[in-house]
C-alpha cells in the first residue's frame, strides 16, 4: 500500500493516550519534526542516522490526544522541492497516478494519507509544502497562520516563513488535528495565543468550523494568480467557485499585483534563511562526518559535500550569494519590500472580502523526473503557495475536481488567525 | 526594470543581469563550506546565471516603508532542566571525555 509509493522513510509506532479528541487515529509525521527515539533524516544522507533525544511539542501534543504515530514521511531534502524527488530516500510515488509525484516537500505525508495508511499527517509548509502535496494526491492540506502552531522540535529551513500544518482526507479531521496541534509553546518564542491578538477570534475548535454554511461570505477572485495557470485547472477551480456561489457565496474580482514578485522574494528569503540555518551541519554534533584528513574548514566542507544533495547545496550557495558584501540590498533588501508589499495587498484585500480564492497549483502534477533538472522551473510551480507564506497567512487547499484522474486543489486564503473562516469555506467546497 | 545602459558592466550589484563562471560558484562553496565536484560546479554557473535572472525583476519592487510589529520574547534566566550530558552527545560522530571531537583546527 504505502510502501509502494515509497511515502516512509522509517515505519516505527509511538503509542497515543487511551483516550483524547484523536482517539485511534495513525498519525503519519514529516521526518523534519523530531520523534524521540525514532531517527528523524529529513531526507537527508547528512541526518541519515540522526536519533533525537526529544520530541517536537506536535509530536507530544497529537499523542496526548490518543493518536498513534505510525511513521515518518518521505520529504524533499530539509523540505526544499516542490516533488519530493530530491529525497536523499528515493521519490515518492503519487497514489493517484504512480507515474507522477505527489507534490513537496510533504510528499510522502500526503500521500500516506491519500494510500490510506494514515488518518491525519503532518507537514512542514515553508513555501506551500504542506498545500502542493495536499492538491497533487487529491487530499486536505492546512497552512496555519504563522504563530499558531509550535516549531519546537522542526528542523528548521526558513523560520519567518515555515509553520507545521495538519492533512488528511476530508476538512473536518484536518481541523481537529490543527485544533491539537495549535497554541503557544514556551518552547517557541514565535507562538501566540490567538485569543490574546487582537481582532482574531480566539476559539481554536476549529472542527466545528467545519460547517459548509458559506450563505454570504464573499470571495475574492484575484486574476494574478489565475494568469498563467493551466486552462484545464483553470476551470476545474472556476467551477468549484461556481459551485459555492450556488450555496450562497457572492464572488468578486480583485488584484493583488504584488504577487507577481512572491516567488523571486520568497526564494531569495527562504534561501538566505537557509544558508544560515544548514551551517550548523558541521559533522560535529550530530550528522554525517567524512573521513578528512584535513583541516576543521576542509572537513566541514568535505562532510557538507557528501552529506548535502544538489537542491541543498544550491539553496545554500545562493543564499550565501544573496546575502554577501555587495549583493544584501540588491536581493535580501528588495525580497524583504517585496514580502512588505505581498502582506500589504492582502490586507486591503481583506477590507472587502473573506477569503482569496485561487488554483492551489497552477500545473497538474509533473511526472516523475520532469522538472529535476530544472530548478527554475520548479520553483516556478511555487507562485500561488509563496505569497501566503510571505504574508504569515493561513489557507486551506481543498480538492475541487480533476481532470483526466490527477487531482486538482483550489486554495482559499483567509485573514491572519482566520482559520475558522477558511475551514468552513473549504468544507463547502467539499459538500458540492 | 533592469539597466541596461553599460553593457560591459558584469557586477550585479550594478543593476545588470549577473554574469556567473565556474570561478564566481567555486568562491561561494568556499564561503559556505560546501565542497563541490567539477560537474556540479559547471551546472551550478549555468543554473544560478538562469536563477539570478529571474531574482533581477525585484529591481521593480517599490521601496516600502516597513513598519516591523516585532517585540523580545524573553523567559526568565532560571536553570531548567535540559538534555543529560550523554543525550547531547549520543548523536556525535566522536567524543572525549564528555566532549565532542572536531577535527584539528589547521
């Protein structure tokens, strides 16, 4: 089942309380979230036989509430792909068509939800990580607003931009995994508790939410993030729209062109986060070390290149550049306006409307290997998922239909901490 | 969008598109401790040169006036209790005594 899309990287159980809100429920976790005991690679060679001593708060959290873990789950190397090929642990395969990639870097979250070897999965969403999977393999991917759940215990890739974030097969059981999962963390510093922001509702029961009652809730269409996109997802996400217009939604145009800039921001920001994040893999801790008989700058650099793949040795190089003497104001600077620009057209755009509604991903899934060699083209991929990052943003992406059996996600954006508002948008999408 | 008014400048921070050569890669890898083999290092020149043009239409972001909303959190500076001396060190590829072992410093 699971094992023949290569969606695990290591099948070991932690058992869950008798009892609690995901009582019986197998909890599938990405292999960047640390088990206690149980190695945690992030598809990586580097952490090939890294075993970490403690457990991530999520971790800790779902089992409290009567959830067993059954695995953890293939992934992009250190989350950074957008097809869960670049894993050190071999691609994983997507349960709709076995020839095509489930999407990344959950990849193989999604698609243990998707196979049905799991109920709820954990992802880690960077730049859409948790979405993409999520539209590619047919299933529900939940992006939270930056702050609600805890990064204790993720690896971390880029910390202004990532959040953990719940999938599983239908939005209710997405929202009470998130219910779960969410909440202020001592161990976080970013975390916030939603009932003390203001203007942000409080109430963190979000599988209530899951109401499909979207009688006069107003949806904004932004044409940015249709543009581009393919005609045959283009229209399955339209007529989803459509659908809740039928329920009661009204939809209106809006723009948001501060998005046509998202992806280079978000790549420029992420990299350079990135490049400082990954030098703390040094063969010396923790990790792979090469034999070196070199000097400490030798080895490290030895044990960096065997360890790292391409995608992370390009991720990290880049960031290097982008953030050297010479170069800071002319990419870090201009990515950090554009990101201020992104969080500033969602914002007016919230004035008027919702939710954004949008294509998840404006391609159907690649097939295996189309897009390795051409990371320009990946990244690509990535415009509709980055600008929610940027903007701290949660968002839904919910599967709206298919074309030819692959599945295809629409994306609802909500206003910061309106995981509520999303949710239920969502569950009306899937009653239609 | 771009300046493209001197085209013999090559330094990107001159607003013209990044000429990148294996020698530019090599100097970054050496920078960010990553050792790379001769392949990688020709792919890397002719993807980062692609990847780079594509960063160039930042130059049409408006300069904003960002107000960051951002506060310290702070805990109070009290002992607590954290990883044993043989947890922080199970995962070390050599240890002495109690400490890690890196390799020699030149």
């Amino acid at each position: 089942m699971a094992v023949e899309y290569n969606a695990f990287i290591t099948e070991e159980t932690i058992e869950g309380d008798a009892d609690g809100p995901l009582a019986d429920a197998r909890v599938a976790v990405k292999d960047n979230i640390s088990t206690a005991g149980i190695r945690t690679t992030c598809g990586s060679e580097m952490l090939a036989d890294y075993v970490p001593p403690y457990s991530a708060t999520v971790v800790d959290r779902l089992t409290e509430a009567g959830a067993t873990v059954v695995g953890k789950t293939n992934m992009d190397e250190f989350g950074m792909g957008t097809t869960t090929e670049t894993s050190a642990f071999g691609p994983t395969r997507n349960p709709a068509d076995p020839e095509r990639v489930p999407g990344g870097s959950s990849g193989g979250s999604a698609a243990a939800v998707a196979a049905g070897a799991a109920d709820v999965a954990l992802g880690s969403d960077t730049g859409g990580s948790v979405r993409c999977p999520a539209a590619f393999c047919g299933v529900v991917g939940i992006k939270p607003t930056y702050g609600l759940v805890s990064r204790y215990g993720l690896v971390a890739y880029a910390n202004s931009l990532e959040q953990i974030g719940p999938i599983a097969a239908d939005v209710e059981t997405a929202a009470k995994a998130l219910s779960v999962i969410a909440g202020p963390d001592p161990n976080d510093g970013t975390t916030r508790d939603p009932s003390a922001v203001d203007g942000a509702d409080g109430d963190t029961a979000y599988a209530a939410a899951a109401d499909g009652d979207v009688d006069g809730l107003t949806i904004g269409v932004p044409t940015e993030l249709f543009d581009g996109a393919d005609d045959r997802v283009v229209e399955t996400v339209e007529a989803a729209i459509a659908d809740l217009e039928t329920q009661g939604a009204t939809t209106t145009e809006i723009s948001l062109p501060s998005v046509e800039h998202a992806v280079q921001a978000y790549y420029v920001i992420a990299m350079s986060e990135a490049s400082s994040n990954l030098a703390r893999f040094d063969g010396v801790r923790y990790g792979h070390r090469a034999e070196s008989d070199g000097n400490w700058n030798e080895s490290f650099a030895e044990t960096r290149e065997a360890g790292f793949g391409a995608e992370v040795k390009r991720r990290i190089l880049l960031g290097t550049y982008a953030l050297s003497a010479g170069y800071h104001d002319k990419y870090y600077k201009k990515a950090q306006d554009a990101r201020a620009w992104v969080r500033q057209d969602f914002e007016e755009a919230f004035a008027d409307v919702d939710v954004i509604a949008s294509p998840t991903m404006p391609v159907l899934p690649f097939e295996l290997g189309e897009s390795l060699d051409d990371p320009l083209r990946m990244y690509l991929a990535d415009a509709n998922t980055t600008p929610v990052n940027l903007a701290n943003l949660p968002a839904v992406s919910v599967p709206a239909g298919d074309v030819d059996g692959l599945p295809v996600g629409l994306q609802l954006v909500g206003p910061k901490f309106g995981e509520k508002t999303v949710i239920r948008a969502a569950s009306a999408v899937e009653e239609s | 969008m771009t300046d493209t008014s001197d085209p013999d400048a090559d330094d990107a921070a001159t607003g013209d598109a990044p000429a990148v050569d294996a020698a530019e890669v090599d100097h970054v890898a050496e920078l960010a401790r990553v050792r790379l083999d001769d392949a990688e290092r020709e792919a890397f020149a002719d993807q980062f040169a692609e990847i780079l043009e594509y960063f160039e239409a930042l130059d049409e972001v408006p300069a904003l006036d960002r107000e960051e909303e951002l506060v310290n959190v702070m805990r109070a500076d009290e002992v607590e209790e954290g990883l044993t001396q043989a947890e922080a060190l199970a995962n070390a590829a050599e240890t002495e005594d109690g400490f890690f072992m890196g390799p020699k410093v030149s």
